[in-house]
C-alpha cells in the first residue's frame, strides 16, 4: 500500500461529514468511511498536482456512489 497525502484523507473526511450532516450515515461511521475510501482507492506514488486531484475525485466518486 502506498503512502497516502493528506489531501487523500481530508476529501474523505470532508465527504463522510456531508452524509454524516445529511443524516446518511451514523457519526461512528465517519472514520470507517474514510478507512474504506483509503484501502479502496489506489494511490499513486508520484505526488503532482494533477495526481492530487485524481485520487480526491476518485475518493469522492467512491464514497457518494457506495453511501
């Protein structure tokens, strides 16, 4: 597994408190959302600007098409 930005964690995070403040999932499901997102999504270990926005895209996509 390679390491993760950030950037990575924190679109997760912010996607996971959205459904949390839509009453989509439980608080205690926030960092289980994010966990999943993080092992789902692969990384690249290149860091570039445009690789950032990629994988935050792809963790977003993720999370709102499987909750």
């Amino acid at each position: 597994m390679l390491p993760v930005i950030p950037e990575d964690a924190n679109a997760a995070n912010e996607v996971a408190v959205d459904l949390f403040l839509k009453d989509k999932i439980k608080f205690l499901q926030i960092t289980d959302l994010i966990e999943d997102a993080l092992n789902t999504i692969e990384f690249t270990s290149k860091v570039t600007i445009d690789n950032i926005l990629e994988t935050e895209r792809k963790v977003r996509e993720y999370l709102l098409s499987t909750y």
